[in-house]
C-alpha cells in the first residue's frame, strides 16, 4: 500500500510504516499531522487517481524531529581587472 502525496508543493511517494524527509512543516515534535492533498492511492493493485485530489482521503504522519540542512558555502569571485593596484 502506498500513496502520492503533495507536501508543501512537493509530491512524495509514501508507504504505511514509511518515514519520509520534508521541508518547511510547521508542526511541534511527537504531534499528529494530517495530509488531505492525495493525488494517487495503491491498495493492493486496486489504484485510484484524484482529479486533482482524491475526496475523503488522508493521510496520517508523526513528526519525529526537526532537522538542519547542510551549510551552504558561498564563494563570490572578483575580476582581476577590477582590483586597484598600489
């Protein structure tokens, strides 16, 4: 069993007992959320598609932690010819 689900402006394939990444979810730690926005539903080969979203259908998740992304390093580079000289 599965579903396609959009995150947040990012659609994600999740499965029962799955855990998935995803950005920007405003919810506390160890809090239930619930996702209405499920375009595709898998339910032992029976598959059912939404147009856009499929009526009555949600999705429930458990936020288990709050991440940091990686550094991002910015390195900015200047023309030689724009150095002035001494």
């Amino acid at each position: 069993m599965y579903a396609i689900v959009d995150f947040v402006g990012q659609q994600m394939k999740v499965e029962k007992e799955g855990k998935i990444f995803v950005h920007r979810l405003a919810a506390a730690e160890d809090t239930t959320v619930e996702f209405d926005k499920v375009l595709l539903l898998d339910n032992d080969g029976k598959i059912e598609v939404g147009a856009p979203y499929i009526a009555g259908c949600k999705i429930k998740a458990k936020v288990l932690s709050h991440m940091k992304g990686d550094k991002v390093m910015v390195f900015q580079e200047k023309k030689k010819k724009r150095i002035p000289e001494i």
